[in-house]
C-alpha cells in the first residue's frame, strides 16, 4: 500500500507542481509551468503545451495593452485639433462664412477621425509581416494632404506651412505613413 501510494503520489508531482505555478500566474501575472526538458512522458508535454497557451495568452494580452496605448496616442492629435479650432471659432464672433468654413474644417477633421478610427481597428494587421496594404503614393500629395487640416489654423494665426518635398512615388501604406506625417505637423 506504501510503495502504491509513493509511486502514485511520485506520478501526480508534476500534475501539483503545474497547479501552484497556474495559482501564481493567475496572482502575479503570465509564468511558465515548471517542466522537465529530460522527460518525455504525458505530463511533460502537457507542460509543454501549457506553457504554449500561456505564451500566447500573454502575447494577446501584450498586443491588447499596446492597442490601447497606440489608439489613445493616435486619437490625441486629431482631438486637440478639433478643440483649437472649435476654441478658435468660439474666441470672436464670426461671420457666416466664416462659421461655414470653421464647421467645414471640424467636418473634415471628424472623417480623419473615423478613418483612424477604423484604421486603428486594423491595426492588428501590423503585426503580421506584409499583411498593411501598401499602394504607390506620390510623396508631395501625401505631405500637403497631412498638412491641409493645419493650414486654416495657421494663416489665422499668421503662421506659415510650407512642404518641399521630391516628386516622387512610393510603394508604402499610405493610412499609417500619413498618420505618422499628421503626428508630426
């Protein structure tokens, strides 16, 4: 009876062992089941593919925390825009046209936020190698599109925009490179 339950209780360590490393990942975070490289028995690759799972729950769980982060970054810019120019709009009285053209900019500014709100929805797209989709973009039209949001603010403010740039064409994705120009005015 002795040696049947040592013998037991030796097969069913690894199986205890697996559970107080699960109880810890859960408390402290993601961590890796302690397994024996030198075994080659069901228990050792059931560590195996455990620790497989928890790598990849705690890759998702990497990728969702940078999600947030580059979608709070990406939604900043276009927000701050949107407030200059409603707290610019609201600074004197207008006239008509001048309230058209304002409404017409903050219009303008709210379809550039719900493509990056779209495109930040693909964004998981990124991370598999070729999967963006890249166009050939003439680099002189991508810059002065960026900067036609920036243009009415800064001649209100007597401030001048100006884009030198070659003529040339590139094969890139033009949502992210443009998104990344726009950060950058």
């Amino acid at each position: 009876s002795y040696v049947g339950y040592r013998t037991a209780r030796g097969a069913l360590d690894p199986v205890e062992r697996y559970r107080r490393a699960a109880s810890r990942a859960g408390a402290t975070g993601f961590t890796r089941l302690p397994v024996y490289g030198d075994r080659d028995d069901e228990l050792t690759r059931l560590g195996h593919t455990l620790n497989e799972l928890l790598d990849s729950l705690e890759s998702s769980a990497r990728r969702e925390r940078q999600f947030i982060a580059d979608a709070s970054h990406e939604l900043r810019t276009p927000l701050s825009l949107l407030k200059a120019e409603v707290e610019l709009a609201l600074h004197r009285p207008r006239t008509a046209e001048e309230s058209r053209a304002v409404l017409e900019s903050v219009s303008v500014d709210i379809d550039r936020m719900v493509d990056l709100s779209n495109a930040l929805l693909e964004l998981e797209e990124l991370a598999s190698p070729g999967a963006s989709p890249r166009e050939v973009v003439n680099l002189a039209e991508l810059l002065e599109a960026a900067a036609a949001p920036f243009r009415s603010a800064m001649d209100q403010q007597g401030r001048a925009l100006d884009i030198t740039s070659d003529d040339r064409t590139m094969l890139i994705s033009r949502r992210w490179i443009e998104a990344a120009v726009v950060n950058l005015v």
